[in-house]
C-alpha cells in the first residue's frame, strides 16, 4: 500500500465531529463544507470555505461587509462540489479532502502529543501544542502567515528566512474568481543591498528602491503614520519587510491585483469600499530602467529620459525616437591611476538598482567618498541610512552601470556620481531639470472657460462683419471679468504703449522673466503703486495668439495681473504640497462659479480631439478642458503622454481603464490619504470622463456638468471612451532633443510648455 493510499485510509476511519465553534480545531473534530466556520476570539477574521463551483478553504474579514479573502490554503488544488472537509490529524498536519476522502492539500508540521489549529485575531491561522501560549510565535510549529498569498496582513513579513530557506512572497490571483497563482509576484530580492521587486513571470516591472532608514528610496510619500507604521529588516538571519497598525478601527492590507499593481488598501466603512491609499507602479519612471543604463528618468520632463551628466546617449538615433533602453555610455573614461576624478550630486534621486551593490554599515558618508575614490570600479556612493543625522551614515557602493535611475520633485535621496575631471564643469546635470508643463488656474476659473470661449466667437463673427481699427503701437490689458451686460458690444480694453510696458519689465530684463510658453515669453512688471503684472510677449514664430491679442501690429503681447501664489499647479504636483489642498479645497462652493479667466486655449493635453486635429471648435470644446482639469484635480497628476502600447500612461486613458475596472478609487491623489467623502470624489471622476468622451456630442454642455456635480442622489450617465489629443507618432515625428515639443495641425499649434 502506497503511502498516499495509506494517509486516504487513515482519513477516511477518522470519526468527523458535526459542528465546529469558536477558533480552535482539534484533532477529534472536521470542518466540513456546509457553513461551518472558524471565527477569532476577537471577532476579526473567519475561516472556512469558499467559492462557486470550485471550493476552496481561505480566511477572510469577519467584521468587514463586503468578503474579503486574505488567505488561501489549497489555491492550486480546488474541490468541486460541497462535500469537501478541513482537519488536523494527531500528528498536527493539517489536511483538505474531497468528497472521496482524497486529500487534494496538506501543511507540513512536525509531531505533537496533542495538536490544535487556532485561528488568530490577526488573520495568523496556527498549528500549536495545546496548552502552549497562543501569543508566543515560537510556539507556533506551522503557521499560514509564512504561506501568504495575494496579501499581506499587519504583522506578516514578506522576505527571506535565512536560516530555514523559507520565502514569503505575494502572487497576485488569476482573477477575481480564481485564487490560483498569476504571473505577478512581488517579492525581497537578497541580492547586493535587498531591495522589493515586482515581477511578471522574470521580468521585473518596478521596485521599492533600497531602505535608507526613512523609507524604501524608490516610495518618498512613504512616512510613519499615527495608525501605521513599517519596518525593513536586515541580518544574518532575516530579511523582510512589515508593517504595523496601532488602532484597531484602521483596517488595512497590502495586496498584489490581477493587473501587477501593488495596492495598500484601507478599508472605508461609510462608503463600504476599499480605497486605494497608494499604489504602485504610479508612472512611466516606475518601469524598471525605463531609461536604460546610466540614463535617469524625470516622469516631468520631455521627453522623460536623460542621460545622467557626463554621459551621452547610446543610440543617438534611436533616442531621437524616444527609444532610451539602450541606455547611455560615458563621454569620458575615468582615470582612477592619477586621482583626478571627482563626484557630482544627483540630488532627488530613486537610488539605482543594488542588486549589484556593496554595502558597510561602518562608514561614514565622507568615508564612503574616499572608499569609493580608491576603488577603480566605483561608479557611485549613497548614504545607507539617511536617519542618522544631517547627511547619513553607512556606506552603498556601485561598482557597474547605474540601473533604473530615477529622480522626484520631492522626496528620494542624494546620490553621488563619479565622474572624469573633463566632466566635472560642463552644463548642469540635465536630470535635475523641473519642468512646469502647463499652467493651471484656480478651480472656479476652470467653469468661466465657456464664457471666454463666447466673448472670442462673437468678436470674431463682428470682425467678419467690419474692419478692423487698427492700433498699432498700443497693447492690451485684460480686464478681470467680462461684463455679460454688455453682450453685443465690443468690450473696451485699457491701452497702454511700448514705453510704458518697457518701462514696467526694466526693458523686459531676464531677471523679470517668469518662464516660456507656447506663445513665448512671460515677464513679470510693476505700473506703479501697487499695481503688479504679467506681460506675455508673443514669439514672432509662434502661430498662436492671433486672436487672442487685440492689437494687430508686429509686436503683440498681452497684459494680465500677475499672480503672486502661482498657479495651482505650483501646489497640485508638488507632492510635499498637495496635501495642503484637503477635498474642500478641491471641489468648491456653489458661489464660485462666476469667476473668470483669459486662460489662453491652446496648451497640449487641454485642447478637445476635434479643436487639435480638425481645428473645429465649439462650446463642448472647453467642456473638454473642464473634464481634463477636474480628473488632474483629483488625481493630483498631469495629463500628458499618449502611448498606443499603454493608454494608461495618459491621465484620461488611466482614468478610464480604472473606471472600467471599477478600480476609479485608485484615481484620487493618495497625498489626501483617505479623509475624503468617496461618493463626492467618484461622481467627480464620472463628470469628468463624461467631460472628456472622444465626440463632442456626447459630452455635457458646460451647464449639466455644474448640476451634475453638485447633485448627490442624481443618476448620471455612464461616460463613454474618453478623446485622446494626438498620437505618438505625430508627437515623436520631432527628433528634437528640445524640452519644449510643438507641432502644427491644420496652421494650429499643439505646444508641451513650461508655467509661469
């Protein structure tokens, strides 16, 4: 008799008893498949089968009201049918059966005198000696935290055991009905300096970036919370990384979906969802070398990649068609022998890929310098623990080509590159290049676009119907409202000549310049007093402006009152700030919406399909604009990038791929955390995508979109494929290596430009 056989037999003669309770199964009992469940002492967590058509035995919360499973024993093995069983033998080896008897899974344990299984008000289902202390890990011969599946719960480790050989990894589910292993995992790489990878199949997809104390480097919104708190341990014995919930209202989990996203989830039960509280990989620089060998990865600038300082590109031409994998390589080689090298600061930065890397604990930072300087291999050095005081202690080395190298605005870590002497003083590093791309009004201005866009087609329509007066040698000032009273008249607008503005911008000095646009230069002046501006200077090769600017004489500008705060971009991207801008900022009252812009239409990533490609225009034209400003309002991201291979690069295509999903949670700025009211912020996220559908006619008017967001119990429609702007080929057919793309359609221009 077989030893298979021989277990079937042993199973089949044990006497089952009928009902289970409490959190403890015992050798003399079975928890068969017709609702009997495991529940913890402190009401937290069950367990018992689960599943249609295919059953399976998984823990999941007792006190949440939408089920969630946490745990999965036979994933692989399901039971068809609803006769299948749960027991512990007398040896403590727990094992799943079929309706024949026929085990389809077992756990590995070791002998016990009197073996019990409890279910822990952790979400930790355990294998211990009776009588033994059910706090104490040690006593635990068998536990399914060391199992995990597509989650980890407060408490569980994800890493290396490195004694026992045991690895804790999360594999995503195969699909919403199917716990069997996908191709995503995430798990401790313990390789040079461990770091945590994403994986789908081999492939590596993204990475926490190295711990330095603080956080991983490759997640700066990472930060110690008053409910929640992480740990990254590392030593001869383990290395894995966990995290610590100090309130037990707060729940939470880090989970691996069905698409290869990580997710830390928190549990909302007003709104009886899970939000999304962050989630990665987040954008285009979050790819695993994205930029290839020594290229680094700004996801603001354009296009994205650079060569780090000192290096150039690889495959010049291919870079030329925004095809960076190939890397960079060094202008100059480094000479080790006569000690002329020096370092280079690459400030913000994604610390690159350790895998490779050499680390001691016992150096300091001005140690780690001159180890590195003696070392011919060297590349680059970075503090290993930036909690140590002002510039950190610890020591990691890079003695390869630096990979997966990324910079943030906000956040990351100083690292230290080594560079020939030749390159030491050429132009500053280009991968510490901010680029602002558009400009942002305030919200309530957002809503007055319709009224701007109005005012501009019936001055047209009147000067197909008269001459123009000529004003040559004046400027326009834009007044501050448009005064509807006075529909059908020709609005007068303040004058002012050359002089006087030359005057205001000392000559138009570069040091009263405040950026470039589309439309060219913008330069800050003073009329006198009190009385602060902004002159925007058309370029005489720009093709924009021409009716946006009153006058009609070679030198055309427009003069607006300049903004002290900057625009709402200045706060809405910049990470540390976001989170100044609360829900109640975001969404505002009723008594704003008459505010009024002479924001110039034109900016990329803005403009409707229609206006950008046909050059057809008309009132649904700004309720594009409208819907694509309320979904970066939300999200706290730009719209920018159009990619056919991954549509969710762009912020519309990402919105809509989420909606579809029914993942559009996962779309509010994380920066908020979760103190936001989730239907106000989802029913924002539908009017913008119905804003932003791909035909004008199926968009609102300017009007609808007002009542649809300040209606809490109406039933909007479902939104439709949103419009996207243009295409990558037409984006990527300028082989420029410029930082400010534009292209012509139809005498039209489509401008990616930097913000006041």
């Amino acid at each position: 008799m077989t030893s298979r056989f021989f277990l079937v037999y042993l199973l089949s003669s044990t006497l089952i008893s009928p009902t289970i309770g409490g959190d403890i199964l015992s050798p003399d009992q079975s928890l068969t498949d017709n609702g009997q469940t495991l529940i913890s002492t402190g009401g937290t967590f069950q367990l018992g089968f689960f599943g249609s058509g295919k059953r399976y035995v998984g823990i999941w919360y007792s006190k949440v009201s939408v089920r969630t499973i946490v745990w999965v024993a036979n994933r692989r093995q399901p039971i068809t049918g609803t006769s299948g069983s749960l027991s512990i033998k007398t040896n403590g080896t727990l094992v799943i059966t079929d309706e024949n008897a026929t085990v389809v899974w077992y756990s590995s344990s070791r002998a016990l005198a009197n073996p019990v299984a409890q279910l822990l008000d952790n979400g930790n289902f355990v294998v211990r000696e009776s009588g033994s202390n059910s706090n104490d890990p040690n006593s635990f011969v068998w536990q399914s935290f060391d199992f995990p599946t597509d989650t980890l719960l407060p408490g569980m480790k994800l890493g290396w055991n490195l004694t026992s050989g045991l690895n804790r990894n999360l594999t995503a589910w195969t699909s919403d009905s199917d716990p069997a292993p996908s191709e995503y995992t995430m798990a401790v790489d313990v390789r040079g300096y461990p770091e945590i990878f994403l994986w789908s199949q081999t492939t590596r997809t993204w990475r926490t970036g190295p711990w330095n104390g603080l956080r991983f480097s490759g997640i700066p919104e990472m930060k110690t919370y008053d409910k929640l708190s992480f740990d990254f341990v590392v030593n001869r014995d383990e290395v894995f990384y966990s995290f610590y919930v100090h309130d037990a209202s707060f729940i939470t989990r880090l989970i691996v979906n069905q698409s290869g996203i990580t997710q830390r989830l928190v549990w909302i039960e007003q709104s009886k969802i899970w939000n999304a509280f962050w989630f990665a990989p987040k954008d285009q620089c979050d790819k695993v070398s994205q930029c290839g060998p020594n290229g680094v990865c700004d996801p603001n600038g354009s296009p994205i990649c650079d060569c780090l300082k000192g290096f150039r590109p690889q495959n010049p031409s291919n870079w030329d068609l925004r095809d960076a994998s190939e890397g960079c390589r060094r202008q100059t080689a480094l000479d080790c022998r006569n000690g002329t090298d020096g370092f280079v600061t690459v400030s913000g930065a994604k610390l690159p890929d350790t895998s490779s890397s050499v680390v001691d604990w016992s150096l300091s930072l001005e140690q780690c310098r001159t180890v590195c300087l003696t070392n011919c291999s060297c590349t680059a050095y970075a503090a290993a623990n930036i909690s140590v005081g002002g510039t950190g202690s610890g020591c990691i080395m890079w003695t390869t080509e630096l990979a997966d190298l990324r910079v943030y605005t906000n956040g990351g870590q100083d690292l230290s590159l080594r560079l020939a002497a030749a390159d030491l003083d050429s132009e500053s590093n280009p991968s510490h290049r901010r680029h602002i791309v558009v400009i942002i009004v305030v919200l309530a201005v957002m809503i007055t676009l319709l009224a701007t866009t109005a005012f501009c087609i019936r001055r047209r329509r009147r000067k197909k119907k008269r001459r123009s007066t000529s004003m040559s040698g004046n400027i326009s000032f834009s007044e501050r409202y448009i005064n509807e009273g006075r529909e059908g008249k020709d609005i007068d607008l303040p004058l002012f000549d050359l002089g006087t503005i030359v005057d205001a911008t000392n000559n138009f000095s570069v040091h009263s310049k405040l950026g470039e646009g589309g439309f060219g230069p913008v330069y800050k002046g003073n009329l006198g007093g009190e009385q602060e501006i902004a002159v925007k200077r058309l370029s005489k090769t720009s093709v924009q402006g021409l009716d946006e600017f009153k006058n009609e004489d070679g030198e055309r500008m427009l003069i607006y009152e300049y903004m002290p705060n900057r625009s709402l971009d200045a706060i809405l991207f910049d990470k540390a700030k976001a989170g100044l801008l609360d829900w109640r900022r975001r969404i505002f009252g009723g008594d704003e919406t008459e505010a009024n812009t002479r924001r110039v239409v034109g900016t990329y990533g803005y403009m409707s399909p229609e206006y950008a490609m046909d050059g057809v225009f008309s009132v649904k034209s700004d309720v594009f604009s409208f819907g694509v400003l309320v979904l970066e309002i939300v999200s706290g991201k730009r719209n920018r990038g159009v990619y056919h291979s991954a549509p969710q690069l762009n912020l519309l295509g990402y919105a809509w791929s989420l909606w579809k999903e029914g993942r559009a949670s996962e779309l509010v700025d994380e920066s908020m955390g979760y103190s936001f009211p989730m239907a106000e912020a989802l029913r924002c996220i539908q009017v913008g995508l119905l804003c932003v559908q791909d035909r004008p006619d199926h968009r609102p008017t300017m009007s609808s979109a007002v009542v649809m967001l300040g209606s809490d119990g109406a039933v909007l429609p479902q939104p439709r494929q949103p419009g996207f702007v243009a295409t990558k080929g037409l984006l990527e057919s300028d082989s420029s290596t410029s930082k400010q793309d534009s292209v012509s359609v139809n005498d039209m221009s489509i401008t990616m430009a930097e913000g006041r």
